[in-house]
C-alpha cells in the first residue's frame, strides 16, 4: 500500500493484487452454533412438522418475548410482510408520515397496502426522522407515523409519541435494524402500537429470512396472528382477511440458534465497532458513527460519513478504491426512497423538502463487521481509507 495507482481505469491501492484474497463483505451472515442448530433440524425431522405454528416457532417466539421484555411477539416470513400486516392491522389509510432514509420496503409496504408514503426529512445528527419537521407536515389525510430505528439507534421517541397522541395518529416502529438495542433503559419492541424487526441473513442475529411484530396490545396481538395465516381461527374457520405470512420450523430453528450466540455477536460488534472508531481517528472528512453505550446497542452498522469537501476525495470515489482491494463496502439507503419508482414519478419535487436526506444519501458509507472480521482485517481497511485521503489530489489527478 505504498502509492496510489490507477490500474485498469479503475482506482487501487496496491496496485494490482488486492489487499484481501477475499471478498470483505458488508452482511455476511453470522453463523452461530451449527451443532445445536443441526440438533434442533433433526427434532424438525422427527416431528415432521415444518410450518403452521410448530413448536420450534412457539419456542422461538416466547424466546424473543422474553428477551425484549414485550408481552407479545409474532414471527413471520419476512420484514417486509411483518410491516404490511401491522400497517393493515393498525388501519392505517390515507398518507402515512415516513422517512425517505430507509430501505425502501419501509415505502414499499405503505404503497402495497394503497397508503402514501409522504416523506420527511431526518435529522443529520441522528440520521433519524425529524420530529419537529414532521409536525409540520401532518395534513387532515395522515393517520399514521412509522419511525425508522436506523443504524439500530433509536429515534426520538418520546417526541413521536407526544406528536401521535397530540394528532391521533398511530405511531409504529421499523425496528429492522434495532433488535437488542434499547432506548432510556427500556428494550425496543416495546413503543408504539408495534414494532416489526428483520431477521434477514444480512442481519446481526437472523433466521435465515424471517422478520417478527412486538406489541403489548393484546386485541392487536390477536389480529396479526390471525392475519398471518389467511385469517384462520381453528379449523374451516376464516374470520378476518389474511396472507400466507408464516415463519418455517427451519427458520425458527437456526433463530433459537442465533439467540444461543446472541451475546457473542453482540460482544464481537461492540469490540468491531470500537475498533473502526480507534483506525478512523483523525482522518479528515471522514466521521464515524457514534454509538451510545451507556444502553444496549447492537453495534450492527459500521456507517461513516465522508465529507468530500474536507476529505478532497468523494465518497464514491473511495468506494471504487475499496471495491479494487476486495472490501465490498457499501452505500446504503441511496438515493433515497424518494427518488426510486414508483415515487420519484409520484412525487418528482419530494428532494426539496428533503436536503438532509439527499445529503446524507451521497456521504453514507458502510463498512464490514461480523464474526468473519477483526482488528487485522479493520486495520488494514481503515488504512485504505486514510492513504486514500492523505493521496487525495493524485486520485482527482
């Protein structure tokens, strides 16, 4: 890594060999205990029960309950659905206020269901929905607010709650990043009407795919059960429109696996996430996230900000130098919801009341963490990343 040299029209390091024989990437999946989580296949072989409510579910289920601390917790296939049946269930209609910094599923789910998604601007500090800009956007049609827990930090949530109940709107939670966070002592899960969590491979602690609804209303409880399996109550009993929405014995298996580890992985984050925040010091223009530890924090994101007016190199650009060294990082959330289809057609002017988001969108860079990576690998990454800055000028040259 002595020089920076442009090999093949694209940006490089070193210069030819990549700094990693292999790919670094962002989401790798955390692999937990696979002899208990063979164990626990084998009982599924057993049973011959696969899906509909088996008893690895149940376990599963009151496992997560008791780790958040919420009354009720409901598995399903995925997050995706998991927010399509609480925004259902909740009779959310009309417009729903929403982040544009946010996976567009948080969007997609709002469109499926035929409410719109109308886009509020976050704050740059937190990276988090703005509550006193979205007061501002609360219109006779909103009925709902859903907050983005992004980077697993919470948003504000005590403001959001005092704007719901002030508005008479329901308040929900995408929760997919923020499982085994809390916020003011308290376990994420537990605000809102509900909150839905992503247990997708790419998640810190997963099921393979599969997502879950937390709630502590028990009428709401009750209703996403049934409309997870097509409104079934008992047998031959249809009583409410539902969706196929049920989470496997496998993957129910591999998340009580995953729950086993939860605290290793945990631990490996926190040690990662420390160790990004010791490499990247002092590097100009590039910021690294804070995490408050005071709390429990999952530690999942390794984001980073870079400034290119300060840096003198863009993010993008230090992206591609990456890339050429065989670190897969990542720019997440770009450009945007806003300025995906179907929205960007629906709502061609949204990025004027969304600065932040657009700004934020172009400076956002994800770096990897898991078990597969530590202080070795964070070492020689943030290396990259500071002789990149340090060489910016011969980059633009």
């Amino acid at each position: 890594m002595s020089a920076i040299k442009k090999t093949a029209g694209e940006l490089a390091v070193s210069g030819g060999k990549p700094l990693f024989d292999k790919p670094l990437h962002v989401g790798r999946p955390n692999v937990g205990d696979r002899v208990s989580f063979l164990k626990r296949v084998g009982e599924i072989f057993d049973n011959r029960w696969f899906s509909n409510d088996g008893p690895m579910l149940k376990e599963f289920e009151g496992k997560v309950a008791a780790e958040l601390g919420v009354k009720h917790c409901v598995a399903v296939c995925n997050a995706t659905v998991a927010l399509e049946i609480a925004m259902r269930a909740a009779g959310l209609k009309g417009e729903a206020l929403v982040p544009a910094f946010t996976f567009i599923a948080t969007a997609h789910a709002l469109q499926w269901q035929e409410i719109t998604p109308v886009f509020c601007d976050i704050d740059p500090a937190t990276h988090n929905i703005d509550p006193a800009r979205l007061e501002k956007m609360i219109t006779p049609r909103t009925t709902g607010i859903v907050g983005v827990h992004c980077w697993g930090r919470p948003c504000d949530i005590d403001a959001l709650t005092a704007i719901a109940r002030k508005h008479k709107l329901t308040l929900l939670f995408d929760a997919a990043h923020a499982f085994g966070c809390s916020y003011k002592g308290k376990m994420i899960g537990n605000f809102g009407l509900a909150e839905v969590f992503s247990f997708h491979a790419t998640k810190f602690f997963n099921t393979f795919e599969g997502g879950a609804i937390t709630t502590n209303d028990d009428a709401f409880a009750d209703k996403i059960r049934l409309m997870r399996n097509f409104g079934f109550s008992g047998y031959d009993n249809v009583i409410y429109i539902g969706t196929n929405g049920k989470m496997t014995e496998i993957c129910a298996a591999m998340g009580l696996s995953s729950l086993e580890n939860l605290h290793r992985i945990l631990e490996i984050n926190r040690r990662n996430y420390l160790c990004y925040k010791k490499h990247l010091a002092g590097i100009k223009g590039v910021k690294f996230i804070d995490y408050d530890l005071s709390g429990k924090c999952n530690c999942q994101y390794m984001a980073a900000e870079v400034d290119e007016a300060a840096a003198g190199i863009s993010r993008d650009a230090l992206l591609k130098i990456l890339q050429a060294e065989n670190v897969l990082a990542r720019k997440y959330f770009f450009p945007g919801c806003h300025r995906m289809e179907p929205y960007r057609s629906l709502f061609p002017h949204a990025g004027l009341l969304l600065p932040d988001t657009e700004e934020l969108a172009r400076r956002i860079l994800i770096l990897p963490t898991g078990e597969t990576i530590g202080e070795p690998e964070i070492a020689a990454i943030c290396g990259v990343i500071r002789l990149a800055v340090e060489n910016a000028r011969i980059i633009a040259a």
